[in-house]
C-alpha cells in the first residue's frame, strides 16, 4: 500500500528528504506541491494522508504562516522530525563564482545564509524561489548560465549541478524542524508527550502569566511560544505553544482547565516528541477507501 504524502517542492527537496526520514521502510507516493498552502489544501481535501511541512529552522525562527496553515484547515500535527541543513551554491558545471551574477533560492534558505549572502552583494542579485530543488532543476533544464542556487548537496547530486561553494549557512549548526500533517480524525499516539495547542486570551491584565502561571503548577514544561496578530480582531493576538507532559491523563486535566481560563483554546496536535528521528508508525493506521 502506498501512503499519498503532499510536500512543498520537488524530489531531493529538504522536504523530501524530511519524508524518507520519517517513512523510511514504507511505499509513499510523494505529491510535490508549490506552496504550503497548496500542501495543507491537498491533505484537507482527501488527496493525500499526510502533507510535511517545516516549520520552524534554528537561524530563521518560526515560519509563521504555517502556524495558521495549521488552524485554518483543521489540521493536526502528528510526528515531527529534525534535519541539520547544509547549504551549498550549485551551478552549470564550467560556472565560477567569477561568473555567477544571480543566485535562486527559497526565501528561508536565503535568509539562513544572509551573512553569505551580503558579502556576494551588488555583484550577484538575489531571487526568491519557489524552494531550493525547484531553483536548482530551473538551472539544469534551462540551461541557464551565470545563475546558482543555493541548495542541499543531494540537489547537486540528483540534477547534476558543480558546487561552487559549500556550508553556506550563518550559523554553521542549522537545524529546520518539519512536522507531520494529518486530518483531525487521526488518533494521537498512546506514547504521546508533546502537545502543539492555540489559544487567545481576553484583555484582562495578567491573562497571559495567569496561562504560564498555571503550565508551571502542574509541571507542563512550555518549550516555545509564538504570537500572531490576529487579521480580524486588530490588536489582538493568538498564542501558538508547543509543551512536554509525563503523564496523558494529567494533561487532559490540565485542557480542561485551561478551557475555562483563556477565550479560545484548539488543540493542534498530541504527539510524541522525536529528537532522535525515530520512523513514523503512521502507516499502519490508513485505511484507503473509507
């Protein structure tokens, strides 16, 4: 059976690499995708079991739109994974770094590597692309010379590009986390220890260290904590926090008192934390056809 995974970009993508981490003993059936939008459309509408997407990366921070992504389309984030990224710059073979007058690359990579970057400027003009692959098979497929792209090594290997430069990031130990997307009906994991929650608060003072406050009491251990405007309520704002818990049953205690504490609480997601890349288990529970 082949499990029907949606990614943004193309095959030896960051991405695509994130998904044989994951799914390593399993058939999937990749479903390239332009935009995380377009990713997260794919899973909510039927047309694949799982949709990876990144969504934060230790020099870049979180990746902000996805947050919302998430919660717009009633997602749920089931398994995560943790890449170091290399970047390298790749061009027609015969190119320099002499002759290179443009450098493609997604927007994130770009600014992982930002130091690089202004150091090349104003001879080379910087492109944002659709993703790393993407930008590096334009290259080989157009034949286009004097342009590079700044991607994973296994891009230069897979479309037959020369590095012209290597380790490219501003900080040298870079690590993107991509998490697993799936339809709300899909069961969290018994070992679960992790949980991604939403929530907004009312205007009263305190409401926030009220939130923190009751986390520390019942030793929930908050490991980040992201704000997002929200567009239709100006001014106010949605708390995106991912948490550990030692015991399920504690924690499920622990939401129904935060229900009553803050104005809207959703939970994004119930896992179980995957520092050591362990392969998902996710396969065995599709059933194609229901």
């Amino acid at each position: 059976m082949s499990i029907k995974i949606a990614i943004q970009g193309i095959e030896s993508s960051f991405h695509h690499l994130a998904v044989q981490k994951l799914f390593p003993n399993n058939n999937v059936t990749l479903m390239p995708c332009d935009s995380f939008n377009k990713v997260t459309g794919t899973i909510a509408n039927l047309s694949a079991d799982f949709g990876v997407i990144a969504i934060e990366n230790s020099i870049a921070g979180s990746i902000l739109p996805n947050y919302t992504l998430i919660d717009r389309e009633n997602l749920q984030i089931l398994d995560e994974v943790f890449l170091n990224i290399d970047m390298y710059l790749m061009a027609l073979e015969g190119e320099t770094l002499h002759t290179i007058n443009e450098i493609h690359s997604h927007p994130v990579a770009l600014q992982q590597c930002k130091d690089y970057l202004m150091r090349v400027q104003p001879h080379c003009k910087i492109v944002e692309g659709k993703d790393t692959a993407s930008e590096a098979k334009k290259i080989r497929d157009g034949n286009l010379k004097g342009v590079a792209a700044i991607a994973g090594k296994q891009v230069a290997e897979r479309y037959g590009l020369q590095i012209l430069d290597s380790h490219l990031q501003s900080i040298k130990v870079d690590k993107t986390r991509f998490v697993v997307l799936g339809r709300s009906t899909e069961a969290s994991p018994i070992a679960a220890n992790k949980a991604s929650l939403k929530f907004i608060l009312d205007h009263e003072v305190g409401s926030l260290s009220n939130v923190l406050q009751l986390l520390q009491t019942f030793k929930i251990n908050l490991t980040k904590i992201q704000s997002l405007p929200i567009p239709e309520k100006p001014w106010q704002y949605a708390f995106f926090v991912d948490v550990l818990f030692e015991d399920r049953t504690f924690f499920s205690e622990v939401i129904t008192i935060l229900k009553k504490t803050v104005e809207e609480l959703k939970v994004l997601g119930i896992y179980k934390q995957n520092l050591e890349n362990t392969p998902s288990n996710l396969a065995k529970h599709i059933v194609h056809g229901e």
